[in-house]
C-alpha cells in the first residue's frame, strides 16, 4: 500500500512540474513590450510562404489569418501594417510600418534579405526596439536540424562571425522560398503601398484585438523553426550585414505616441495572461499596506485624546463632526485601492479610522 501511494505521488508531482514548466517556458518568451501582439515568428514563415510582396502585406493584415494583433494607438481595434521596400544591390529591406496618427509613423520591424556573391540567401527579421526591446532578431533554422549548432550564429558565414568552425551544412537555405525566388527574379516589379492612416485596402476592415493570451496560444507553435529573438534564449543571434541594417536604423521612423505610451505603461494591459498580471499585481499591494499601516496609529492617535476632552466639551467634538463627513464625501471618490493610500495622506481620515470616540456623533455623521 505503501509503495502504491508513493508511486501515486511521484505520478502527480512530474505531472504538476510538467506543467509549471510548460508554463514558465511559454511566460519567459513574453516580452512585456507592444511587439508580444506581432509575432515576428510567424511573420517570417508567413514571409516566405508569401509570393509577392503585396501578397504578404495582404494575409498580415488580414483576420483570418490571425498574425497581427498590433495596437499601437489604443482604440481596441487593429492597426494596419503596410510593407516598404528598400533595395540596394543585392541587399533587400522589408520594413513593416504603422502608421499611428495622421503625422506619426512607427517602424515595427524590418526583413532583411542578403545574398552572397555566392548567390547564398541569408534571411532575418530585426524587431523595433521600442516594441521588441534591443538585439531581437530572428533567422531560420538549418533545414533538417535536429540540435542547436555549434555556433551561436549558424546563418552568419561572413568575414567576422561570431565563433569559429562554423560548419558549412549550417547555413540557412532559404532561396527556395516562393518570396525569395521572386525578389531576385526578373519579374520583380517593386511594390510601393500607397495606403496611410485613414486609407487602407478594401480587404482591411479594422477587427478587435485579441486576449494577448489567446493570440500567443494561437502562435507559439511557429516558434519551433527559428533561432533568437527572445531573451534568454540560448542563441545570441548577430545581424548578418551591419552596414545594411545600419542605413535602414539612421532613417528608421519612430512615434512620439508610442514612446509616451511606452513610457506611461499603457501597452501593459494584459488581463488573459495570468503568468503576466501576477507581477504587475504585486506593486500595488505593496503600496496599499504601508498606507494601511499609516492610518492605524493615526486612528489610535487621535481616538484616545478625541474621547477625554469629549466629556468636557461637546462643542468641539460636533465641529468635528461636521468635519469629517466632509472628509469621507472627498475620500469616495477614489477607489478602493487609492483610498487607501488617501487614508494615510489625510488626517480626516486617520479621524474616521479612529471612529470609536466618535462614533457617538458619528451617528449624525451617517444620517447626513
């Protein structure tokens, strides 16, 4: 019997940590930034499923699809992503842009597409730092990888990688993606969206926002395939062609909204992601407890020296009366949790805490 419930326990204990890390593993890659509602993941592989440029910046923003979730703006609804090009030699730049008010655009990401003088295609996607946080960029696996490579940059086959030996069977080949085949081909006619705030495609009608923790649910599994981008993950991806990504950051664009946003935290806004809204819980009781703490002996204070003169003169205790209603009818304005705090900034409310040697007057304090 003994060995029965034993075995029971190791049973239920590997299935509760299973779970916690599953858990543990899928929070980590939570950013806490804007860039969790873009998974940059499953743009790259709707990126090279794509055959043309504008076929690509169609599914992006399209419901059915359920990449984009990006609300930059903060109207509940999502916003549009449209796709720039940039071309120098054989260098490419994807860059996916918001166009956040009339006057204000935001870089979300920019695809970069290199090819080699040995005609190798390399393939990145670098996140904006204001969405994403800084370094997070994204490559492709090795087709037929089973292990991490020995290097923390298997793409990367240029004269300063980031370790050496690297071996040849590591680099990503992504020329046999429909997209790629088609930027380098002669049928390729560059692609300028000619959309901006206000005006977007007849296919575009502006959805809700999805739970954040539905969204990353729907998406996660697309994060098999790559290397990067998420903090703490084990593989410290470099960008491929400084000088090219150096060009796009000197002229990215950038939203004073989205900076204020960021600054105020608002984007932090996460209620379905419960591993998420834990920590940003904690804070606030923190705050509240000290404020508790505070009107406890500013209650005793006052109630003991409110009780002695209250015999003598009554006079005084009924102005106070009068007073401290006051105080509550100011204090129920806030709620709960800031009234709180509220509690220990004034002594009305120290007063009313300390109730007892009021609480005969306090009773016309309630019919008011």
């Amino acid at each position: 019997m003994k060995n029965v419930i034993f075995y029971a326990i190791v049973l239920l204990s590997g299935f509760f940590n299973g779970n916690v890390f599953s858990q543990t593993q899928e929070d980590q890659k939570m950013l806490g930034l804007p860039g969790d509602n873009l998974d940059l993941y499953a743009v790259l592989t709707l990126f090279q499923k794509s055959k043309t440029i504008e076929e690509f910046e169609k599914s992006l923003n399209e419901q059915k699809t359920g990449i984009n979730n990006l609300d930059l703006d903060l109207d509940k609804k999502v916003d549009f992503i449209k796709v720039v090009t940039k071309k120098e030699d054989s260098s490419f730049t994807f860059i996916l842009q918001d166009a956040v008010s009339k006057t204000e655009t935001q870089d979300v990401a920019v695809i970069l597409v290199e090819k080699d003088k040995n005609g190798k295609v390399s393939l990145q996607i670098v996140g904006d730092e204001d969405l994403y946080g800084k370094d997070y960029v994204i490559e492709p696996k090795p087709a037929g990888s089973v292990s991490d490579p020995v290097t923390a940059n298997p793409a990367y086959t240029g004269p300063d990688p980031v370790t050496v030996n690297t071996p040849a069977t590591t680099v990503v080949a992504v020329e046999a993606a429909p997209i790629i085949q088609y930027v380098y081909s002669p049928a390729y006619v560059p692609y300028t969206p000619p959309y901006y705030y206000g005006f977007y495609p007849p296919y575009f009608a502006a959805f809700s926002v999805m739970a954040l923790g539905i969204y990353w649910h729907n998406n996660f599994y697309f994060h098999g395939g790559y290397y990067g981008g998420h903090y703490g993950g084990g593989n410290t991806v470099i960008i491929n062609n400084r000088n090219h990504y150096n060009n796009y950051h000197n002229n990215k664009m950038r939203s004073n909204t989205v900076s204020r946003n960021n600054a105020g935290g608002r984007y932090n806004n996460r209620p379905s992601a419960g591993g998420i809204n834990r920590p940003s819980t904690l804070p606030n009781k923190g705050v509240n407890r000290p404020s508790s703490g505070i009107s406890r002996p500013s209650g005793g204070g006052l109630n003991r020296p409110s009780t002695l003169p209250s015999s003598n003169s009554f006079q005084p205790s009924r102005s106070n009366n009068r007073i401290s209603p006051s105080g509550s009818r100011g204090g129920s304005g806030f709620s709960q949790g800031r009234s709180r705090a509220g509690a220990g900034g004034f002594s009305g409310s120290g007063a009313m805490r300390g109730g007892g040697g009021m609480r005969g007057g306090g009773g016309g304090g309630r019919r008011r």
